[in-house]
C-alpha cells in the first residue's frame, strides 16, 4: 500500500521544518545561468507547492516531485526526499514547455 501524496507532503514539510539540505547536483541545476533559482523559492515550493508526483519506490528513499511559484511567479519543480531529520533536495529546476503540458503537473507524452 503506497502514501497518499498528502502523506508525503506532510513529512516534506515536517522535515524541512527542521533543516533543509541541498544536494550537490541541485546547486548544480539551481546554479545554471538559464536557472537561477534562490533556496528562498525552493523554501517557497517546499512550505506553498502541491506535490505533483510520489515516488514511493526510489532508490533515493521515498521522495516526491514538487510544483510552485517563484519570483515573478514563474513555476518552479522541486525533487525531494524526507529524511528523519532533514528534507534532502534532489533537484531543482524550471519546467519546460517541451516536457510538460502548461499546468507543469503532466508530463507531455513522447
């Protein structure tokens, strides 16, 4: 039986509400010139986001792929996996068009 995305994103918040750590291939993606995305929006689609997917099966532990708004509202996607004492952010990055339909929660089929 898998978590309901409610679930995930209550133990999301509950462990980012202790620490927040980005890994190093989120700085990475946050850092690209096209990018540019501020931890203080990552925060911001953490604690005000919907969860858009749940991964209750990866190998990372059970993680979710988060939707929100950053500066100037543009949407922002936020991989994420609640640890018992931190929220480890997988990646960060700016939906594109060419991916994902204009809602940013559906995935565009191949």
């Amino acid at each position: 039986m898998t978590e309901a995305p409610q679930d995930i994103l209550e133990q999301v918040r509950k462990a980012a509400a202790k620490r927040i750590l980005f890994l190093p291939h989120a700085l990475s993606q946050m850092n690209t010139p096209e990018e540019l995305i501020a931890t203080g929006e990552v925060r911001e689609v953490i604690f005000h986001g919907v969860v858009v997917e749940d991964y209750p099966e990866d190998a990372r532990g059970h993680s979710c792929l988060m939707l929100g708004r950053g500066n100037k509202a543009r949407p922002i996607h936020v991989v994420c996996a609640p640890k018992f004492d931190y929220l480890a952010v997988i990646t960060a990055y700016l939906p594109s068009s060419e991916r994902w339909e204009l809602d940013w929660r559906t995935r565009k089929e191949k």
